[in-house]
C-alpha cells in the first residue's frame, strides 16, 4: 500500500508542477499584452506594472487594514523588496529596445544560478545531484528554443547589444533577489502582508519613477479601446501572477518558479500556433519535451540532505534537519522551532504557517 506520507508527497509534487505551469502561462499573457501595447507605439514599462501594484496595496493591503495584526516583519525590508521588483521588471522590459529578443531569452536565464547562490548562501539550501541535472535539461530546452530562432532567421540585431545584454543580466539577477527575498518573507511570516506591503512600496516607489522617467510619454497616448484593454489584461494577469507566487514558493521554492517560467516561451509558441496560425521550427516542440522533462526530474525524489549538527538555545543539538529546495528555512526560524515546547505562546510558534495566517 502506498504511505500516507508518500500519497502527500505526491500530490505536493503535482500540485507545484500545476502552480508553476499556471504562473507560466499568466506571464506568456503579461508578454502579449506588453506586444500589442508595444505594436501601438505605447512604452512606458514602470506604468503598465503600476497598477498591478496598486491592485496588490487595496486587495492585500485591504485585508491588512481589516484583520489588524502587526507586521511581523520589519517594514524596510518590504522597501527593499518594492524597490529590487521594480527594477527588475523595468531593466528587463528596457533591454529589448537595444538587443535582440533570442539574447533576452538567453540571458535571462542568469536568474536561475542566481537563485541557486542566493538560497545556497542565505537560506541554506542544499542541491543534490538529482536537481541539477533537472536544472541542467531545463536551461538545454530554453537554449534550443534560441537556436530555434537562429535556424529560422528570425534574429535581428540590436541598437546596441552590450548595453541591452548588461540590462538583461543586471534585471535578471533583481528577480533572483526579490524570488529569494519574497521566499525568505513568505516562509517566515505571512502571504498576505509580503503582498501587501509589496504592493504598497512596489506603487510608490512606480509613481517616483513614472513621475520622472514616463510622465511625456503617458500624457502622448491617445488612450482608446485598443490601449486601455491592454493594460488592463496586463494588470489583471500580473494580479493572479503575484498573488500565485507565494504559494508556489512555500510549496517548491524559488529556485522551481524560475524553472516553470521558462515554459511561458514554450506557451507563446502554442498560442502563436493555433491563435495567430504561425509556422514555428520543430526543435520548439522539442524543447518543450526537454523543460517539462527537467521540470518533472526536479521536482521528484524524496528530501534526504542533511546540514550537519546546528545547537539550539538550550545548548542541545540539531541534527539532521532537511534543508532542501522543497523546504529551505532561515537558521533562526529553525533554532525558535526547536524549543516550540518551551516558549510557545498561546499555542503557537513564533512563525505561524500560511494556512494559519489567512484564517
């Protein structure tokens, strides 16, 4: 018969896999959405992310506001994630105005060992073999799809690439920050202040930029049909995206969202088939097969890494805790766990868990 605690496994597994596929294709949305806008003439980047913003500050922010609990954690670091998840989307969305889209692709890439250094280095995260040959496949499939784009002629050149391909790198390695920071906050404290307190630093800090980098360029749009529905789409779909992350994150971890993400490239390639009826190369195809095989690979396997001995406040030790990708956790938060018994407070540790927070 099979375990209760391997049927869990199973379905945690299944369930990311759906979560991350699900984020996946609402950024291929955010991706046709920010096409048409581009196809009218309209490029104002830190706009179009605004109002997601906005909506994350009177939903989440809303809720806040309503249940009154006290932040549980410091509200500068909620700064520092507005700010890094503003650039990021701003630097990346600006590279393409000078380098070719098969280099965005490409290069964009550089997020995932980012993420991987950073959950390494900050929350002590380890990788077995298993997850980096999942990686490996994962990163072969995205790098065919460029060559893909080669083979068919489809690569024009840039204004200027160097420039676009430092934006790309340095955009990409924002994400790896904020996916890393956002996974931090979520697994340390609750869903619904990250996204509220994203959302509320993430608007301001939009509307000092937008007040200084974008405001001619709005006060140009003939604002029709045809430009509000797109950036509503837009809006809409970065709403469900940031509002999905969280969960996927305290499910997988940050280091599977960038690896899901990677199939909304693949997405695009489906939609331009059947919704725009395009001829693609066959190598898509095949790299389609190759993300979902990594993706699978990745994700599966049991969680058999151990850290070592770490000694807790009572002098006793630690040992063997699991400290994988499908659930990296901060030293501290490990340590107040481990004397729950001793100093709970009303029944609860010091960091509650998500389905407790959103009671």
């Amino acid at each position: 018969m099979v375990s209760f605690d391997g049927l869990m496994g199973s379905k945690r597994v299944l369930l990311g896999l759906g979560l991350g596929q699900f984020v996946s294709l609402l950024i291929t949305t955010t991706g046709f959405s920010s096409s048409e806008l581009s196809r009218r003439g309209i490029a104002v980047p830190t706009s179009q992310s605004f109002l997601n913003y906005v909506l994350l500050a009177i939903v989440y922010g809303g809720y806040m506001i309503y249940r009154r609990r006290p932040l549980q954690m410091k509200w500068y670091y909620y700064l520092i994630l507005g700010l890094v998840d503003v650039e990021a989307n701003f630097l990346v969305v600006k590279a393409y105005q000078y380098t070719p889209l098969t280099s965005v692709m490409l290069l964009d890439c550089w997020s995932i060992p980012s993420v991987i250094f950073l959950t390494w280095m900050f929350l002590k995260t380890k990788y077995r073999f298993r997850k980096f040959a999942g990686i490996a496949i994962c990163v072969t499939g995205l790098v065919l799809v460029v060559f893909s784009d080669v083979h068919a002629g489809d690569r024009a050149g840039g204004s200027n690439p160097v420039k676009g391909d430092m934006l790309v790198l340095a955009g990409a390695t924002l994400y790896a920050v904020s996916n890393v920071s956002e996974e931090f906050l979520v697994k340390n404290g609750d869903r619904v202040e990250v996204m509220g307190m994203l959302g509320l630093f993430g608007a301001v800090v939009g509307a000092c930029q937008i007040s200084i980098f974008e405001r001619n360029a709005l006060k140009s749009i003939h604002w029709t049909a045809g430009a509000v529905l797109p950036f509503l789409g837009y809006a809409i779909a970065m709403f469900m995206f940031y509002s999905t992350v969280p969960v996927l994150l305290k499910l997988s971890g940050s280091t599977m969202l960038n690896l899901s993400l990677l199939t909304s490239d693949m997405w695009a390639v489906l939609i331009r088939i059947f919704a725009y009826h395009e001829k693609v190369d066959w190598i898509y195809f095949v790299a389609f097969a190759a993300v979902g095989v990594g993706l699978v690979i990745y994700s599966g396997g049991k969680n058999e890494d151990n850290t070592g001995t770490l000694t807790g406040e009572g002098g006793g030790n630690i040992e063997g805790k699991e400290r994988d990708e499908e659930a990296p956790q901060d030293r501290l938060a490990e340590i107040s766990n481990s004397c729950r018994n001793s100093s709970s407070r009303d029944g609860k540790g010091h960091y509650y868990s998500l389905v407790s927070e959103e009671r």
